[in-house]
C-alpha cells in the first residue's frame, strides 16, 4: 500500500521520492498507511478537463480529490484504496507564489488537502468543518515542514 504518484506534466519535474515520503509521512499520522492514494501531477489544460467532466466545471482547479467510495461514508480504516488526486502543477507554481511558500510546499499542501477530503473533511459544509479542516491541514503542514507557518491568507 501507500502512495502512487504519476507525474504527466509535460515540462515540469519534480522530486517523486522526495514527495512520496512526505506524504507517507502525512498518511502515517493519519493512520492511513495501510490504504492506497494515487496521485496525478498534470498540467492546467488536463486538470481543466477532469474538472469539467466530474464537476461541470469548465477550468483548472488546483486539486481534486476522487474518494474510492464516493457514494458511501468516509472510508473506514482497514479499506485498502483511498482515493485518487489530481494537482494542477502549473496551479500550485502560480499559488506557490501567492502563498509565499516553495513549489514543492504547495504541492504538498495540496496533496494534504486533497487527502483530507478522500477522508471525509469537507470545507464547503459549514464554517465549523471549514475551520476543522484548515486546523488539521495546518497541523500536518507543520509536521511535513518543521517550523513553516501558512500564511492567513492561504485558504487551506
């Protein structure tokens, strides 16, 4: 089990290892490591058609997250597959940027927030789980980068 990670970005390349283990790292305090996540790094224009074929939504997004069981409950621990997600890494070099934060730290923070939603957290409910969700992605940010705080204007 763990993390599979796909990069089909054209023109940008990153670190797989270095990205698998921070995000094993993140699942393991999670208590996810004995469940699957699949990752797609890809650039706007296929993120772009993803969003639009599974939200109606014609333009690039950052992240979407796939739950292996969408129309159930949160998974329950010992499911073997997660989910899937997707990031936009032309997305997260442009809000890198905005978020003061290095590349690979916005990929992560996407990564953990698309991870959070395969969980069941969900930021669109109510301002309650909103804050439920900034709060957890804050703490496993901080755990996967020691000492980096996220800014008050980074929505995550």
């Amino acid at each position: 089990m763990g993390v599979l990670l796909r990069n089909d970005h054209p023109q940008i390349n990153i670190d797989s290892d270095d990205i698998n283990g921070k995000m094993e790292m993140v699942m393991s305090n999670l208590n996810c490591l004995n469940q699957e996540v699949s990752i797609l790094l890809t650039a706007d224009a296929d993120i772009r058609e993803l969003n639009q074929q599974f939200r109606n939504i014609d333009q690039p997004t950052d992240v979407l997250s796939f739950p292996q069981n969408a129309d159930e409950d949160p998974p329950t621990p010992g499911e073997e597959i997660l989910g899937d997600i997707a990031v936009s890494l032309d997305t997260a070099q442009a809000q890198a940027k905005e978020h003061g934060l290095t590349f690979e730290e916005e990929i992560i923070l996407l990564l953990i927030h698309g991870i959070l939603h395969l969980l069941g957290y969900d930021h669109e409910i109510s301002e309650q789980e909103e804050e439920k969700m900034r709060n957890k992605t804050r703490e496993l940010f901080n755990l996967t980068f020691p000492g980096k705080v996220l800014a008050d204007s980074c929505n995550y």
